[in-house]
C-alpha cells in the first residue's frame, strides 16, 4: 500500500464515506475537503493490513489551512474514509507516534 495509490483515487474522486465517518466529521466540524486536503499532503503513519472489514491505513497531513488531522483509509481497490480526528497531544508526539 501507498500513500501515492491513495492519493490518485482522492484526486480522481473514486473513493466514498463510510457512515461512521460522516457523523464523526459533522461532530468534529470537519470537512470534506479538509480530509481530501490532509490526505493529499500526507504520509501514512500506521498500517492495519488485518483490519475489520478490509486493509486500511492512518494518514497523518495538513489541511490547507495548517490543521493537523488523521484520517484513516481502507486501501485501494475499494478507497472508503473510515474516520477523520484531530489528533490528540496527549496521545500523540508531534501527531505521528503514540505516546
């Protein structure tokens, strides 16, 4: 998996929301382009290759206005946004190693 597979199915929009993702973003006040943003500029920081429903990553970035956020992805061929956050301080060193 790449981050560089990834990033081409964000930019062609072949990819979806799954419906956890959409309540936690509108909770989160996040936006789609926020997380198309993050993902565009960012690195994979975690894979979960045995994951629930299929593969899946945690992408670190930034969105264009510098916000960090961590957005997990089920990688391609089916590209699903799984969950978008802030990451926490507490929990993360400089929002890409758990603490």
């Amino acid at each position: 998996m790449t981050i560089n597979d990834i990033q081409s199915k964000i930019k062609s929009k072949q990819y979806s929301f799954s419906d956890h993702a959409v309540k936690r973003m509108i909770k989160r006040a996040i936006y789609r382009h926020e997380v198309e943003d993050a993902i565009n500029q960012g690195e994979i920081i975690e894979e979960y290759p045995d994951d629930k429903y299929s593969p899946s990553c945690l992408i670190y970035g930034k969105t264009s206005n510098g916000r960090d956020l961590h957005v997990q992805v089920s990688v391609p061929p089916t590209t699903v946004i799984i969950t978008a956050y802030e990451p926490d301080p507490k929990e993360w060193l400089n929002c890409k190693i758990r603490r």
